[in-house]
C-alpha cells in the first residue's frame, strides 16, 4: 500500500504565519514588566518597524498574486486568499494588543517616571511659546500644503510618508489637499520642563494645531493623518543588464510609484474625505486599515536617546577587549574567535584600521553587505586604497532597504581607488568574509576573517554573531578562490575548509544530517544541535523529520521564523525547538554534529532558508581547534539552558516561555554571558 502524501499544513508552519508569531514574541518584550521600561519603548519601535517590512516585502508579494488571479497552493499548503485572510487577521490582533499597551500601559508608566508625551490642549503657557517658535521658524517653512484639483494632480508619496489629507471648503465648493509630515525633522520635539522631566510632543499635532496656517481664506471642513506603506520587493530580471548597478538604482527609483500594500488612517476619520483621498491614490476603502492611536509608533526610537534616566535602561557594561599590541601578531599565535556584542568587536576594526596603514600589506579583499554610517571600517578600506594597495569589496548592492546606503559607499570606495563588485546577477552575496594579503619575511602571508554578522559596528553592539580570526594557509587559499570566484570567471573548486552555497551547501547539511542517522542506528547516539535565526527551507524540514523518525536527538535554538512541528509522534517526536528573544538580537549561525561523540562545529552567514541554499553566496567553515570547538558548544548549550528569555514551540504551534515550565530556575543567557566575558 503506498504510503499518503502528506498535506503540507500538517507538516508545516507557513513563514509567514510563524515570522508573525516571531514579532509576537517581540511585542511580548515590549509587555513583559521585568524589563526597563525605556527598552519596552524599544520594543514597541522595533515590532512597528518590523511589521512596516513585512508588508513592504511579504505581503505586497502575496497582493501580486492575488491581483494576478493566482490560485494555487504553495509550497506550505496555502491558497493566496486564504493565507491573506489568516495574515490579516492575526496583524489586526497583534495590532489592537500593541495600541492596547502602548495607551494604557507604556504612557502611564511614563508618566510615572516624568516622561510624557503631550497634546496641543495640555502644554503650559512656556511650552506653547516654544511650540509656536519652532513651527514658525522650522516647521512652516519646510512643510508644503498641495492642492488636489485638475492642475494640482495626486502627488507622489513614497512608501511609509505621513500626511494630512484635508478637506476645504470654499464659496459652496470643496476641495482636498494634503500636506505631508517632513521627515528632515525629528518626529518628537522636546519641550521645556523641569530638570527630572522630559516632556515632548509630536511634530504631527503642532502642524495639526496649525492647519488654518496653510490655507488662508478657506475653511477646514475636516481632516485627519495618514500612512501610505508601498510594495518595496525587485521587481526587474537581472539576467540580461549589462549594469547591474543601474538596475538597483532604477529599482529604487520606482518605489516611490509603486502599488500601495497598506493606508493606515485615523480612526476618526470622515466618510467623505476618506472617499476623496482612497480616490486619490487608488486604493479601496473596505482595506484601510484604521487605527485608533498615534499613526506609526516607529517615532519611539527617537524617545530613549533624549531621556537622560539610567534606571529605565538595561544595566550598562563595557564589551570585553581581547590584549594584543599587534593585531596580525595575535592572529599569528593561533586562531581565535570574538563572540559579539559581548566581547569587543574592537579588534575587527583594527584588523582593517592597521592593514590600511601597514607598509608590508599589498592587498585587502572582502565582502560588505550592511555597513554603518560613518564607518570606520569603510574609512580604512578608503584609506588604504590611497596607500596604493589592491583593495577589492564586493558590495552587495541588493541588501534589503540598504541599497541606497550601499550605492553611496560603493560610490565612496570607487572615488577613492578601490576596486568594487557590484555583486552577481541573481545572487545575493550573504557571506561575509576578508582576506589580508601580508609580505613578511620574504614570504606572503594570508590573513583571513569570516563571521556570522555583518562588517557593522552599530549592530556589533547589538547583535549576537561571531567572528573568526585566522592565518591557517588551507583557509586562505579557500578563501582565495572564493574571491576569484565572484570577483571573475573562475568555477568553484573542491575546497578544504569551507562549503559554499549555492553550490553544495544544501547537499554537505544534508550528508551530516545522514551520518548522524546512521550513527543512531549503529550506535544510538546521533544528535545535532544548531542555533541560526531562520528555518523555512522544506527540503533540510523534511531530512530533519527523517532523523528524527531514526531516532536522532535534534536541539535547535531558531530565533526568528520556524517552519518546522517539533514533538509530533511519528513525525517531529525527537525535536525540541526555542526561541530567544532578549536585549540583543541573536543573530550567530553555529552548526553542531556528534560524530560519533567526536563532535564537530561550524560557523556559517547561512540560514537553512531556500535563499541562503539556492540564492545567496554563503560560507560554511569547520572550527578545528579544540579550545575553540569546546566554547562553542559551551555557547550553544547555555543558550540552551536560558529560562528567562526563551521559548519552547510547542507541536501544537504555539511558543510557551520556558519559565513556565520550570519556574524554579530563572536564568538569562545573555545577561550571564556577558558576567561571563567580563572575568
């Protein structure tokens, strides 16, 4: 009898739906009373932010289908309207409990702690004098009033713009204009208040106030804010451009145009005005979205670097420093691993800071996929193209809402002398890597640094990710022919101490995996043990749940989206899944197999998601160092015993914090490594 196939809802989480459980879980920070309540703002700043780039990217991807008629299942089980229906079902849940928290919980707690964001009707005599002063001397003169008549068509608002849509009337005629929130300002202005206070009020209700400004001899019959959000996926093939960088630069250049996915407006709004703007721009009344509350709660970021109270902050702490006077001497003592952010991610500044200025240094290759503003790593690559050495970046171009940002320091880079790769057509380059050619002692020397993160100093402080240092000469050849690989013509070569997608990355997971089935069956002891932010790759779900059928013991610590059922009986019984979501985002990709109890570990920039297999150049690399591979699996299993901010997923779908099924034993992974480092 052949064996049914199975319906893929039954053995799969859609991405989406289980990427909405991982902002969930964001929310549940931003409510949860042990934190300090500036990082709950945080939080709250965050789960909007990322929620904007899910409809940007996710759900304007599923509108495409839906207004294209498809109607067909994908590969999770879902009709496009049906999996529409669930997606907004669940963001108007998540919504309401984020306006529900931030109203009647996040502003009293302020309030409590003399912090306050007020209204127009609640400033005291100083503080209106200072509002009107700014909006006479800032805010009038930067905002524009645009009128919306036959000669005044409906202008073009870029994705995520507020603006006021107001309605005129005149001589028994009506009008519509707008005037749109500017965004060279910040959004919060800070008032005068007593020295232990810190009042504010948004930009939005001071232009509000002063609407009678604009339009002088009409009368405002009605008004109310909006938010535009657009669909901000490529769209164009890269097969066939002779520049690449001009395709991105058309891309983005199109996103103010493009189809809006969401219109968020107050709830007050008026029926008649509504009708006249969801005229304007194109979009049906029976989706917009109302909300009742301050459009756009992105502005908190702006609140916790003006409030000047070290108690509603995570406890500070300085990042841990490694001792070395030079840096390619230490590297020379042997290989060694920084775990950021909390160790100092100093040292992979220095790497490039020192090897911009060394004489003996001839050349300077690596990726950059984000890069902070202003950064110093940049400078240095700026800096030794000047000192006449060969410096090679690939820039990838195609980083999601960095592309702009990328243009501008692949622009920079090139002005200065470097030579810069765009990146490859139909690839993202996601590795992130560097390579240090070094003349010493009458001999070239490589030095090599991989890592899980990105070559960003901002997000060091914040993410969790690992970096590797080396001068082992396997590696560096490796790591050579990977460069002339995507810098040119070269094909991929059997190398010794990396894997790479999309060549065979899937393919060396998938012998692992097997290995660790077949030591169960000979000896019983297959177990594997990983900690990534993603899992969505049905192939690697599929070879997972047959290693656990054999038996195999499988931990995964999965931060972010998980498309996996564990504990399932005859499917997933042998799987156990968490989720950490604290004070810093984890973001490392570490990969343990028993072996046989001879276990091995890799480091990786890869995800198990279908991109970073089939789409991306990734790197995988084995750490062979004793010392090394022991604190690795130390990392993984203290992640593991985290009770504090972790969750289990359960086989019915759901996440339970672990503190609940152990309220014995409280414990904070993150705040103990960093006790931990500081020894």
């Amino acid at each position: 009898m052949e064996t049914p196939i199975k319906d893929p809802q039954d053995i799969f989480i859609h991405r989406d739906l289980s990427w909405l459980s991982f902002n969930e879980r964001v929310l549940e920070e931003a409510e949860n009373p042990k934190n300090p309540l500036l990082e709950r703002v945080k939080f709250i700043a965050i789960f909007a932010n990322n929620l904007d780039e899910f409809f940007m990217v996710r759900l304007a991807g599923l509108k495409r289908l839906l207004d294209a008629g498809y109607n067909h299942k994908e590969r999770f089980g879902h009709y496009p309207q049906e999996l529409f229906l669930e997606i907004q079902s669940r963001v108007e849940i998540l919504t309401t409990r984020l306006y529900t928290l931030y109203q009647e919980v996040i502003t009293k707690e302020l309030k409590k702690n003399k912090i306050s964001i007020l209204k127009i009707d609640d400033l005291n005599t100083e503080q209106k004098k200072s509002v009107k002063k700014y909006f006479e001397t800032t805010l009038f003169p930067i905002a524009t009033p645009m009128a919306i008549d036959p000669g005044h068509p409906f202008p073009v608002l870029s994705s995520k713009t507020k603006a006021f849509g107001i309605h005129l009337h005149r001589n028994d005629n009506s009008y519509l204009a707008l005037i749109t929130i500017p965004k060279s300002v910040p959004r919060l202005f800070k008032l005068p208040s007593e020295n232990d206070e810190f009042s504010f009020i948004l930009i939005d209700d001071i232009i509000r106030a002063n609407l009678d400004s604009f339009f002088k001899g009409f009368k405002i019959a009605g008004h109310f804010l909006f938010r535009v959000i657009r669909d901000s996926e490529f769209s164009e093939k890269e097969d066939y451009s002779a520049d690449l960088l001009k395709v991105i630069e058309n891309e983005i250049q199109k996103r103010p145009k493009a189809k809006i996915v969401t219109l968020q407006v107050e709830k007050n709004a008026s029926a008649a005005l509504l009708d006249m703007l969801a005229t304007g721009i194109d979009f049906s009344k029976e989706q917009v979205s109302f909300i009742d509350g301050d459009i756009d709660l992105t502005y908190l970021f702006e609140l916790p670097g003006q409030v000047n109270k070290p108690k509603l902050f995570f406890q500070s702490y300085i990042p841990a420093k490694i001792e070395y006077e030079n840096i390619f001497d230490k590297i020379k003592e042997g290989d060694f691993i920084l775990h950021f952010p909390f160790q100092s991610f100093q040292p992979t500044i220095d790497l490039f800071q020192t090897a911009a200025k060394d004489n003996d240094v001839l050349a300077i290759k690596m990726t950059l996929y984000r890069a902070n503003e202003n950064s110093a790593i940049i400078k240095a690559l700026i800096e030794a193209a000047k000192n006449k050495k060969q410096v090679t970046v690939l820039v990838e171009i195609k980083a999601r809402f960095d592309e702009e940002k990328n243009i501008y320091w692949t622009r920079e880079l090139e002005a200065a002398g470097c030579h810069v790769i765009y990146g490859i057509v139909d690839l993202k380059i996601h590795s992130k890597m560097a390579l240090i050619v070094r003349r010493e002692e009458g001999r070239i020397r490589r030095y090599v640094h991989l890592s899980t993160g990105n070559y960003n100093e901002k997000t060091a402080e914040i993410y969790t990710d690992i970096g590797y240092f080396t001068a082992n000469e396997d590696f560096a050849k490796d790591i050579s022919e990977v460069f002339n690989v995507i810098t040119g013509y070269s094909l991929p070569s059997t190398w010794t101490r990396i894997v790479s997608a999309p060549y065979d990355l899937r393919k060396y997971f998938f012998d692992m995996i097997d290995k660790e089935i077949a030591f169960q069956k000979k000896y019983k002891n297959g177990f594997i043990f990983a900690k990534f932010n993603s899992l969505e790759d049905t192939k690697i779900i599929e070879k997972l749940y047959d290693a656990s059928s054999a038996g195999v013991k499988i931990k995964l610590l999965v931060r972010g989206i998980c498309c996996l059922i564990p504990g399932v009986a005859g499917l997933s019984e042998n799987i156990e899944v968490k989720s950490i979501v604290g004070r810093f985002l984890e973001h490392s990709r570490i990969y343990l197999f028993n072996n046989n109890s001879n276990f091995r570990v890799f480091l990786s920039s890869a995800d198990w998601m279908t991109r970073n297999f089939d789409r991306r150049v990734e790197l995988l690399f084995e750490i062979n160092k004793d010392e090394l591979t022991q604190h690795l699996k130390f990392i993984l299993e203290e992640y593991w015993k985290d009770t504090e901010q972790s969750r289990f997923l359960t086989s019915q779908r759901h996440y339970l914090h672990a503190n609940k099924e152990n309220s014995s034993e409280i414990l904070n992974t993150q705040e103990n490594l960093i006790k931990y480092y500081a020894k």
